[in-house]
C-alpha cells in the first residue's frame, strides 16, 4: 500500500499527488488522512474541506463497494491534481466500469459522461 504524501511537479502551475490503498473500508482513514494534508496545503476552507472529505470518501467507499466489489486484493487510486487555482481528484478502482448514465431532472433528460476504463 503506498501511502506517500509528496507532491511531483509536472508542469509550472501544475502538481499531482496520488494515494493507492487496499479495497477495504477500514483504509477509509488513509483517505481523510490524504485530504487532510490537501486542503492544508493548499489552504482549503473548512467548507470547502468538508465538501471535498464526503465526496471523495463516498467515492472511495463506492469504489471499494461497487467497483471492487469489496476485493482486499484489489486497490483503488486516489489522485489529486493541482492547478493554478483549481484542484480535482480522480479515484479509480478495479472494476469493470460502466457506461453513460442518463436520467431525468424536472422533465429535463440529463447524461453524466464518465470517464471509465474497464480491465
């Protein structure tokens, strides 16, 4: 399991960090742990931080649960990329991934487009 928290500089405003854990929930901790760290490097506030540990922790859980389907022997990737002023996280997992989803909100159809690869 590779809990390294240092940051690579990839390009002049850009900088990546990446967390791999087993796929079980009891490393959810590494998890908060790692975003933690994030938002104080980056000086995220307490609302914004607490925003970004529940999404990104249901992700991983979701991840562990759905993806890997809870498989100690798989492992999940948690990466941050740093830009000037924004920050994303990618979380991706084991699993066999899935296509568009597509549902309606207020009579209005809406496609949330992932990107997803499948082993």
């Amino acid at each position: 399991m590779n809990t390294s928290t240092a940051f690579s500089q990839t390009e002049k405003f850009m900088a990546t960090q990446k967390l791999k854990i087993n796929s079980a929930t009891e490393n959810i901790f590494l998890v908060e742990r790692f975003i933690e760290e994030v938002c104080e490097k980056f000086h995220i506030t307490e609302e914004h931080y607490g925003n970004i540990l529940i999404a990104i922790t249901e992700a991983v859980n979701n991840a562990i649960q759905h993806g890997n389907k809870s498989n100690p022997n798989k492992s999940i990737e948690i990466t941050l990329t740093a830009e000037k002023n924004k920050i994303s996280f990618t979380i991706e997992d084991e699993g066999n991934g899935f296509d568009k989803v597509c549902f309606y909100d207020k009579g209005k159809k809406v496609e949330l487009d992932f990107n997803v690869c499948a082993n």
